[in-house]
C-alpha cells in the first residue's frame, strides 16, 4: 500500500514564483500556505525536501530584507519628494479647470531611524566578532592537534629501527612541522 501523494508537485511548484513575490510582500508563511492549500506541517516537510522551494523563500527574503534596509537609511538621513495635487478651479462661466501643482517636500532625518541603524549595525559587528573568536578557537585547536600528532609522530620516530640517513629525513620532515605550527601559533 502506497502512502499519501504529495501536493509539491500540483499544489506548490507551480506557485514558486507566486511565492516568491508572496515573500518579498511580507506574506506570513500561514497565509501562504493558505494559499497555497497545505497545511505549515506539510510546507515545512517541503522546504526540508525540495530546495527550490528553499531557494524561492530565500530570494523573497532577500528583497525584502534589501527593501527594509534600503527604507531604513532613506529615512535615517532623510530624503526629498515630490508631491502631486490635482486643483480643480471653477471658472466664472461655470467650466472647470484642472492646474497640477507640484511641490517638493523634505522628510528631515529621524532619530529613531538612525538609532535602530546603528543598534543594528553595532550587532552585526558583535556577530562578526564572535564568528572571529569561534574561527581563533578552530585554529587553536587544530594547532594543538598538529603538536600532539607531530609528539606522535617524534615518539614512533625514535623507536623505529632505520639507517642513520633514513632517521635525518624524518626528523627533517618533524622540524618542518613544528616550524609549521610555530608560524601558525604567531599568527594569533
């Protein structure tokens, strides 16, 4: 017995550029799958399966992400716009008459806008360090690694039962690694 069909294919691949605008709207992710007649279990279950349809969520995102910030610094330094009135005047013979007024009007940069940058900004830069400090702890760890292999390898060395020129070599090739290690140690 065969378990349930999948809707991916007739009820949501068709609909991946739809969704993808849906996003870039600021759709929920329950009102698209009302739309898209699946339930958010089964929408979830697609975007594990099908990255497609992780990929038309993440370019949706994306905009949109683009969008706000984009609106957010216009707003934080301010900005210029034109605005359009329509004027409609009655003349002394009882016709109408249609003048179009523009007039430019100035949004003055606001506080909260620039405050909400830099708050953001200044946690963007924290996320930055802490990936700095995980990639210093990776390294370090690595390097101390790499000792205790090169210890490994310098202790098996002294016991192996080679001609005098074989024993150079390798110890040769440990004085190269440690010499490796070194540098790498330096760079911290």
């Amino acid at each position: 017995m065969a378990g349930r069909k999948s809707k991916y294919e007739s009820h949501v691949r068709p609909y991946l550029a739809d969704i993808v605008k849906w996003v870039k709207m600021g759709e929920p992710q329950y009102i698209i799958c009302k739309k898209l007649g699946i339930n958010k279990a089964t929408f979830c279950e697609y975007k594990n399966k099908y990255p497609e349809l992780n990929e038309a969520i993440k370019k949706g995102s994306q905009f949109l992400d683009y969008e706000v910030i984009e609106s957010l610094a216009k707003r934080a330094i301010g900005y210029d716009y034109e605005e359009t009135k329509s004027i409609i005047e009655k003349l002394a013979d009882g016709r109408e008459k249609r003048k179009i007024e523009k007039t430019v009007k100035h949004i003055p940069p606001d506080t909260g806008a620039i405050a909400l940058y830099m708050k953001n900004r200044r946690l963007l830069q924290s996320l930055d360090e802490e990936v700095k400090v995980k990639q210093i702890k990776l390294i370090k760890a690595q390097t101390a690694k790499a000792t205790a292999e090169a210890d490994i390898y310098t202790n098996r060395a002294s016991k192996l039962i080679a001609n005098e020129a074989e024993k150079a070599q390798i110890n040769d090739l440990i004085e190269i690694g440690k010499n490796i290690i070194g540098k790498i140690e330096g760079e911290d």
